[in-house]
C-alpha cells in the first residue's frame, strides 16, 4: 500500500512539473514571439532605427526577449539537467543577471532623452545622436555586468579551482554561495534602483517645469509627462522580480502543501509576464509603432491570376 501511494505521490509530481515546464515554455515562446514584432517592425523603417528614442526602446524589448529566454532555460535546466557543468551555469547567470540589471537603467537612458527633447530642443539632435546612443548602451552592459563580476571573483576567492570540474543544480539559489553575495547584490540592486527612481523624478519635474513656460509646445511635453510616467510603470513591473523571493519566504510557509504552486505562480507574475506587458504597453502606445504593427497584422497577400489569351490564326 505504502508503494502505491509513493508512486501515486511520485506520478503527481511528475505530472505537476511538466505541466508547469509546458506552461513557462509555452508563455516564453509567446512572450518573445509578441516581443519580436516589435524587433521586426523596428528594423522595416529607418525612421526607427535612426532615432535615437527608439533605438533605447528595441534595446529594452531585445534585452526582455534575452532575459525571458534564458529564464525559460534555467527553469526547465532545474528538472532536465540536474547536474550542469558549474562554468556553463555561470556563463549563463551572469548573462541573465546583467540583462535583469540592464531593464531599469535602460529606462533611465529613455527618460533623460525625453528630457533633452523638451527641455533642451534646440541641443537635442546634436547631443542625442546615434552613435552617442549606441555608446550609452555599451555604458548600459558595461554597468549591469559589474554585480555578476564582483560576485564571479569572490566565487574565485571563496572557492578552489576544482569547483569547476563539478556539476550542480543551475539555478541563482545556490550557485553563488558565498556569505558575502547577498549583501553585494542587495547593496548594488538599491543603489541601480534608487539613482533610477531619482533620474526619472528630476527629469519628470523638469518637464513639468518646462511644461508651464509660454514658449513650450504643450502637447510635447504632456505627452513627455505621460512617457516618462510610463517609465516609472515599467520599472515598477520590473521590480516585481526583486520582491519574489520575499513572497516565497511569506506565503509559501503558510500553505506548505501549496507550496509549488505558490513558488510557481510568483515566478509567473513577477518574472515573465512583466516582460510582455512592459514593451507592450509602450508599443502599442507609440502612435508610429502601433501604425507600422496594424500595418503588418492587417497585410494580405495578393494573389493576382493572369489567363493566357489564346488567338486564333485564321489562314
């Protein structure tokens, strides 16, 4: 009887993980697939490619399609592959933890141009250009890989170099175990946090300022307002990650027979589904993507038939 039972337990679980492996899978595909029209639609025009507020804003949806995909990855890892090399999960958790660091930064970087475009109009298209954009995400990358390194090297220093020959379960948890990663990441994640919020409540106040001024296109800078408002939405949807271990530990003990599905569902709702709502409620908000997307959803194939003419030969 005990037997039966435990293969009952056994094939419930069984049933339970692919069931929740097929729904993150599933979702991820749809997530990146949404997110890739944009990435298609951006590369269909140069007026977006060559503007410096939608290059900062495909970099964002390519940087969420990065970050999806590899979560995608680890999750599924955590039941396939239980014993991965350590170097190539480490190759991939620095990988996703520097695009998790590059969403809020990035934003930063949109709501500054928004701010140059309407409180200095005239200095905007000689300070914003491309090459100057593409040189602040460079920036961008560089600053979000800082917290994987310092993490990466007091590995080193904790740990000897035979680590390296062993697998381990891939998952954030419990491959960087040294005592001092928690306080490192925590330090680093509020210090980016914090000088975000702060960029997008100075350039928030700035264009209000400037907003009121009898020389100041009005509907510019409302519409600025609105776009750096949508900022902040987006990098409080982004932060739902940081809080995810922190409802675990809350609710999880509570129902300890639900506990699974709570860990299961909290990973729904703060990781992946922010990532599809972030780019596209700003995609869809922006009155020359949303037109280029209708244009391409609504576009048909014409198929246009040629009958030959036949003549007859009269001798």
């Amino acid at each position: 009887m005990n037997s039966t039972m435990l293969q009952n337990t056994a094939q419930d679980l069984y049933t339970e993980y692919f069931v929740q492996n097929f729904i993150v899978v599933v979702l991820g595909i749809i997530i990146n697939s949404v997110n890739g029209v944009f990435v298609f639609t951006f590369f269909r025009s140069s007026i977006f490619y060559n503007d410096p507020r939608y290059i900062l804003y495909i970099h964002l949806v390519m940087n969420d399609m990065l970050m999806v995909f590899l979560s995608v990855i680890l999750f599924v890892m955590a039941y396939a592959w239980p014993n991965v090399p350590l170097p190539f999960c480490i190759i991939l958790l620095m990988i996703a933890s520097t695009t998790h660091k590059n969403t809020p930064l990035t934003l930063a970087g949109m709501a500054i141009e928004r701010y140059i475009a309407i409180c200095k109009p005239l200095h905007h298209p000689q300070i914003c250009t491309v090459r100057r954009t593409y040189i602040l995400i460079s920036l961008i990358w560089g600053i979000g890989v800082i917290p994987a390194l310092a993490d990466f090297f007091l590995f080193l220093v904790v740990f000897p170099l035979s680590v390296f020959s062993k697998g381990t379960l891939c998952s954030s948890a419990n491959v960087y175990s040294s005592p001092y990663h928690n306080v490192m990441s925590k330090f680093l994640l509020g210090l980016y946090t914090s000088a975000v919020w702060l960029i997008l409540l100075f350039t928030y106040c700035r264009v209000v300022v400037t907003a009121r001024r009898a020389d100041t296109d009005k509907s510019s800078a409302k519409k600025a307002k609105s776009t750096i408002l949508l900022h902040g939405l987006q990098l409080m949807l982004c932060m739902l990650s940081y809080i995810t271990p922190i409802i675990d530990r809350i609710y999880a003990p509570l129902t300890p027979a639900l506990r699974t599905k709570i860990t299961f569902l909290n990973y729904l709702l703060t990781n992946l589904l922010p990532r599809l709502l972030s780019p596209l409620i700003y995609g869809v908000r922006d009155k020359h993507f949303f037109k280029s997307i209708k244009g391409i959803i609504s576009c048909r194939f014409v198929i246009v038939k040629v009958k030959p003419t036949c003549k007859k030969i009269i001798k």
